[in-house]
C-alpha cells in the first residue's frame, strides 16, 4: 500500500488521544494518521511497534 509509515510517537499520541475520550477519527486526525490506520492500530493485537528482533546476521 502506497504512502509514508507512521511513526511510534503517532501511534503514542493516537492512543494518549483514545484513552482522553475522543472519536477515533478525531484521534486519527490530531495525530496525522488515517482513519483506516487508526482501526488497524486498535485491532492489533501486539503492543505499538514492538520491535521485531531478528535472529539471523546482516552484513
């Protein structure tokens, strides 16, 4: 899917703005995520950005 990836501080401030009540479109607004993003945040079932430590090297 075309587009930029959002950021771990989008998701927090997406969350911070859920947890104060608001709309998710609302939420998904103030922190400049789509609506569509916002919906897939909240039906993760893992934490913001976990990070994926991988097991294999990199050159």
């Amino acid at each position: 899917m075309p587009g930029q990836h959002i950021t771990h501080r989008q998701e927090e401030l997406y969350m911070q703005h859920r947890q104060q009540g608001m709309t998710q479109e609302i939420a998904a607004a103030k922190s400049a995520i789509s609506p569509r993003t916002a919906r897939r945040i909240e039906q993760s079932n893992t934490l913001p950005r976990a990070k994926a430590d991988r097991d294999w090297r990199t050159r």
